[in-house]
C-alpha cells in the first residue's frame, strides 16, 4: 500500500517501524506520527539531494581556490576573515555580489 500510495519513505522503514512499535508498545498515534515522520524525512532528504543536483555546484569549491590575482571587491584581509569562519560563530551572514558566471565579486556584505 505504501508504494502504491508512493510512500516511499514509509516503505523502506515499515517493517522495521512495526517491530518496535510492538516491542515498546507504541500508542496508535504515535505510531502513525512515527510513519508521517519518516516519510516527511525522506522526502526532505530527496528535495535537498535533487536540488544539489540541479544547482550543479562545484565539488571542490572552497576559498582556498579564490584567485587573489583577479580583480575583485573582496582585500585580502576580508578573505582571510572568511577564512577563520567566525562570522558563523557571530551569526553573520555573508553576500557576494557580482556579475553572473564572470567569478568577479564587486562587493562583499556582511
């Protein structure tokens, strides 16, 4: 039922989802919660690894590739702020302005 419903989630987990109800004597609630829950986790983890694909980000792209001889908003000081990542620790966000597809970065907000 679970396939024909496209419930793919639910499928992979079920059998192992109706022993352990048994085993903990799980309320029929939660139970069905359990089974939303792991459909609802699924299909999370397909959108974000079909949106990946489709965004077809580079594997290996970090700072460390920057190219300091290009032209760019960013100094050298900036990039070396970046680098140590307290900006997450702050909860800053960053945004990297430029023009599309030129890897040319005109402004940096933080």
């Amino acid at each position: 039922m679970a396939r024909q419903l496209k419930l793919t989630g639910v499928d992979k987990v079920m059998n192992e989802m109706l022993l352990s109800a048994q085993q903990k004597q799980v309320s029929y609630i939660d139970f069905a919660l359990g089974i939303f829950s792991a459909e609802i986790d699924h299909r999370n983890r397909q959108n974000l690894a079909k949106r990946l694909k489709t965004a077809k980000l580079p594997a290996n792209h970090d700072l460390d590739l920057w190219q300091e001889k290009q032209p760019s908003g960013i100094s050298r000081l900036q990039l070396a702020q970046l680098r140590e990542c307290l900006w997450l620790e702050q909860n800053f966000n960053i945004i990297l302005m430029g023009s599309s597809g030129t890897g040319y970065v005109k402004q940096m907000i933080m």
